[in-house]
C-alpha cells in the first residue's frame, strides 16, 4: 500500500504522537508497504530512511523558547496562517483545525499518489474533505475530554474561561471523529470513553494497542541507583498527577534514600518548580528533558521503580517501557493504566498521596517484589506489545478502509439521540 500518515505534531522524543509516527511509519515499512509522513512543526525524527517527510509548516506559534508569539507579517502566507493566528489571539488552539486544512489541500493535488489516508489525532475538519477523494483511518489515542476535565478541576475560577476557550477544538474533534468510518484506538478502556464522550458508534472503532521496542528497552547488566525512581511525564499538567507523586516523595525522604528523575520540561518557576521548592526537595529531584530513545531506555532500566502517577491515561507507553526493561511499576487505577500492565505493577487511587506514599516505601524496601514485578513486567512487553503487531494490525483496519470506501458512502454524522444509549455498549 501507499500511505500517507499524518501527523499535525511530532515532538521528537516523548509524547505518544511522535513516537507512534517514528515506530508505526518504520513497522508499516518493514512489512513492505510506502509510507510518506505529513507532520507539522515539531517534525519527527524518523528512524527508517525508507520513510518520506513530507513538512507541512505553520506558524509554529508554540515553539520554544517563544510560545505564543506574534508572527512577522512577512511570515503570513494565506488564510488558514490568519485563521491559525486570530484562533491563539482569541485564546484558543488552532492546530488540528489549522494542520487538517493545510493537509487537504496537499492531499487534493496528490490523490492517485496514495492508497489511504492515516491520521493521528488531528481530527481536524480538513479531514473530511480528504474523506471525500482517499479512503481515511484515523486513531483517538484518548478522548481529549479526559484532559479538559482534569484541567479545569485543578484551575482557579478565573482561568476556567480560558481553559474552555483553550479546549474549544473539541466539538470539531467530536463532529469529525463522528463521521469517520474506521477508528483506531489503543485500549478497550480508551474505546469506552471516546464512545462516550465522542459518540462514535462502537462498530467504528478497532482496538490495536502500541508496541516498544523490547531491543533498546530491556534490562541491562549495570545495578539499579538506590532509591532512583523516574515519572515520564508532562510534570506540570494535573493531568498527569506529578504534584502528588513529589508530595509522597518528600514524605518518605525521612525515611528513605531518594533519586526522583522526572522526564519532563518544566515550566521556569510554574506549579512544579513552585512545589518542589515548597516541599524543600530540590536536593533529590532532577528535571531532564530532550532526552533521546537509547538515553531514556537507559534511565529506565538504571532505576530501581518507575511511577505513573496519572489521573487518567489512554494507554501509556511510558508504562510499556518501563516494562520492557524490567523496571518495577507503580501505576494509577485511572484509565487505561490497569489494562495496559495488568498484574505486573502496583496499582493505587489516583491522586491519594497517603497510599502512592505507603506503596512506594513498602516497594522500595523490598527487593524481592521489585525483582518480581520487573521478571513479570518484561515478560507482558516480550507478549503482547511489539510494533510488528502494531503495524500488522493497523493494515487490516486499511483495508477494511478501502473496501468500504469503494463500496459505500461514508457513514452520515452521529446524532446526539443515541450517544449515551450507544456509549454504554463499548
């Protein structure tokens, strides 16, 4: 097949977009098939020279270190460059839309080139103009919904309005996801929640988990730091509950030798760097970022626990990475996250700093259940998670893609009547 995979941003090294777009275009490849790469600013690094990239640039108005930058007027090249700029002048996020539009109107001039149309997470109204020309797949890694919850939850009152604003891309997401066939989505529990919030219809989406690589994630001969522990995450996004995870480390400094790495960029004097300095741990908390694959695999395996401390998780590659390489696990009961590592982790109430606290302390004093849960950890990644499956997998959702698109109209949208009766069948 002759794919085209899109991707409406790539961060390079963490972030479940780019490394499912790194790992996926390299696994379709392998299995024989073309695949071209369309991504927004910050573009991937792709593994497999096999694979084309095709850049799509924006305004790029998040970079750093300048986010939220007002463009040159040199650099204004058409409407969608106005669109994208009047949406982050009015506080909201104009890159799915902005990203899907940009890409129609490539895709409109390069129809015979491709076979199907793969899109990840955009879900941008230019999606179904593309819809109309090349069969289309589209994977919902989760329901941004989850996030929006979380953040507004966690938000003072004044910035709730701007958080709303901010999230405003969603009812786009929600109308186009509707009218999209073929969904892919990583867990039943992830499934669940888009037809849920989404109202998607169950039949439309497949569940094809992610892969790791268990080659570069693996154990490694060198001992464990004492008391390393490593959280991969967007440390200052409540989404990601890191704020709880520093409140039971700084409980159990008294009593313990710690090394909390956080894989994370962090905000110059935002919520993390704030609490860290309330909470006087500064001396044993290490903020690292940019970090290539072999260089987090490394951390991965150095340390004696991994922790995802997460409000609500649609899959959690971290969490497949810490199995891999045989790093004991220590997960919220939220989301995705139970389905993901199954037996081989210790699971707690999401946001219950008292019981992250207790488990950690109990975990760290024993050596023997680290040795376990990490055997049983790498065991899970060795059976079930491989991108090889993945790319298998996500074939056969391309074709049932192109037979239906040849053979019927695409599905008319979702209405608002059957999504809670529709919802509780997923």
């Amino acid at each position: 097949m002759r794919i085209a995979l899109l991707s409406y941003r790539s961060k390079t090294h963490c972030g479940g977009q780019g490394v499912y777009v790194r790992y996926l275009s390299q696994g379709l490849t392998d299995l024989g098939h073309e695949v071209e790469v369309f991504s927004g600013q910050p573009y991937p690094e792709l593994l497999d020279p096999r694979v084309r990239l095709t850049e799509v640039p924006s305004l790029d108005l998040y970079r750093e270190p300048d986010p939220f930058r007002t463009p040159r007027p040199s650099e204004i090249r058409d409407g969608i460059d106005l669109l994208e700029l009047g949406t982050m002048w009015t506080a909201g996020f104009p890159e799915p839309r902005t990203f899907s539009l940009r890409a129609a109107k490539l895709l409109r001039t390069r129809a015979a080139d491709f076979d199907v149309v793969h899109d990840n997470q955009c879900l941008g109204s230019g999606l179904l103009d593309i819809a109309r020309h090349l069969p289309l797949v589209a994977t919902i890694h989760h329901p941004i919904t989850r996030d929006r919850e979380v953040d507004l939850a966690a938000a003072r009152w004044r910035r709730k309005p701007f958080l709303r604003r901010w999230y405003g891309f969603l009812g786009m997401q929600m109308r186009v996801a509707r009218q999209i066939p073929d969904l892919i989505t990583v867990s039943s529990s992830s499934a669940a929640d888009i037809c849920a919030d989404f109202g998607v219809l169950p039949q439309q989406l497949r569940t094809v988990p992610l892969g790791v690589d268990t080659e570069l994630f693996r154990p490694r001969a060198q001992p464990r730091a004492r008391g390393r522990i490593v959280a991969v995450a967007s440390a200052d996004k409540p989404l990601k509950g890191i704020a709880h995870l520093l409140k039971a480390v700084a409980r159990l400094r008294g009593t313990h030798e710690l090394d909390l790495r956080l894989v994370a960029k962090l905000e110059p004097n935002g919520p993390t760097e704030k609490l860290i300095a309330e909470l006087g741990i500064s001396d044993i908390v290490t903020a690292v970022s940019g970090l290539d694959d072999d260089e987090l695999a490394r951390l991965f395996s150095s340390a004696e626990i991994a922790c995802i401390p997460s409000m609500y998780e649609g899959f959690s590659l971290p969490a497949v990475e810490a199995m891999a390489s045989g790093t004991p696990l220590v997960a919220s009961r939220a989301g995705a996250l139970p389905e993901v590592v199954g037996d081989c982790a210790e699971l707690i109430e999401p946001g219950n700093v008292d019981e992250l606290t207790r488990v950690l302390g109990r975990l760290l004093d024993s050596p023997e259940r680290r040795r376990q849960l990490g055997a049983a950890g790498r065991r899970r990644a060795l059976d079930i998670f491989s991108w090889e499956a993945v790319a298998a997998q996500t074939v056969s959702v391309y074709e049932q893609a192109i037979s239906r698109h040849f053979t019927r109209p695409a599905i008319a949208p979702v209405g608002a009547a059957h999504t809670r009766q529709e919802a509780h069948t997923c």
